[in-house]
C-alpha cells in the first residue's frame, strides 16, 4: 500500500491496453471476448486520437489560416498551367458538368474533414442548426484564395465574366483540397 506522501503513478493508455489483453485471455465466452475486443478498439481509438491531437471542434482564426496556406500550397501550381485556361473553357460551355465539377468538390472538402480518418472532427454550431461551418469556411477560402490569385497574376481579366468563372472554379478545386487538408492535419493546436 502507498503512503500519501509517495507520489502515485499516472496509468496511461497503454496500461488500460495491457489490462484489456490479460482480460482477453481469462474471460469464458464468447460474448465476453468480443466485449473485450470491441473496448480494445475503442481504446485503439483514444489512443490514435491523443496521438494525433486533441479533437477538432471549433473552426477558429487559426484554422482560417492553415485552410489558406494549404490552398496556397496546393493550388500556386495549377495557377501557370495553361490547362486551367482551357478546363475553364471547357466548362463554361457545359454548365452542369461545372455544377457536377463543384459538389465534386464539395464532396472532397466533406470526406477529407469529416470522413477519412486524419483527426476526429466534430460538427458544433451549424449554420442554420444543418450546414457544417468548416467546410463552408474552407470552401469560401479556397474560392477567394483562387479568385484573387488569378486575377492578381492575370490569368483573368474579368472582360467574360463567365468564362474566368469556370476557369477559377478548375483552381478552386485544387485549393479546396488544400485548404481542407492544411486545416485538419496535424499540427500544434
């Protein structure tokens, strides 16, 4: 028995996970076991989620910033190829192929934040108690982001306002992925 003036040893995760696998092997049924294993996973998981940081609730200034610089990262590229030009081009004259090209892109932004497993991210104060303000966020950050760059480098002049519409929305897609993907993967919190 410890004194109260010893100091007491903190048990960490991995002494659950030890506890759980001696467990595994006394238990009689079948039941029993599958129980255990189903409290490994779950302790797989806390474990996975400490290891990679705490999980992501609140969409903060910081996050604004890590969604740009991964648009940047990813989407500067795709700014001086002149394959953009002619995408964009492409899809100004097939409007539903650019409507199929942007929920493609927000399906990505939505697997990436909230569906492959990088971080745990959690939904909390919805738009309208329904839209996810992550992804809305990261959305309108890459969209800013692709629109001020090329038209800061005059890769669109704004003379058809359609056309450097679509041919935003070809960068748009690449800073999107970006932009999600700096903003979750882990860093300092």
């Amino acid at each position: 028995m410890s004194r109260p003036d010893e100091p007491v040893e903190e048990p960490t995760i991995d002494d659950v996970y030890e506890q759980l696998e001696t467990l595994a092997e006394t238990v009689d049924t079948a039941d029993e076991r599958t129980e255990v294993r189903r409290t490994m996973r779950l302790v797989d998981r806390l474990s996975h989620n400490a290891a990679v940081g705490k999980v992501i609730t609140e969409f903060t200034r910081k996050d604004k910033a890590e969604a740009f610089v991964g648009s940047v990262v990813v989407g500067l590229p795709m700014l001086v190829e002149d394959g953009i030009i002619a995408i964009g081009a492409y899809l100004a004259t097939h409007p539903a192929l650019l409507l199929a090209n942007l929920a493609f892109t927000a399906a990505l932004v939505v697997g990436i934040l909230y569906v492959a497993d990088f971080r745990e991210v959690q939904i909390h104060d919805p738009y309208a108690g329904v839209v996810p303000r992550r992804p809305v966020w990261v959305l309108v950050i890459a969209f800013a982001t692709a629109a001020g760059l090329m038209t800061l480098w005059g890769r669109v002049g704004w003379d058809e306002p359609w056309l450097n519409l679509c041919q935003i929305s070809v960068v748009f897609t690449a800073m999107a992925i970006g932009g999600s993907l700096g903003d979750i993967l882990p860093g300092e919190d």
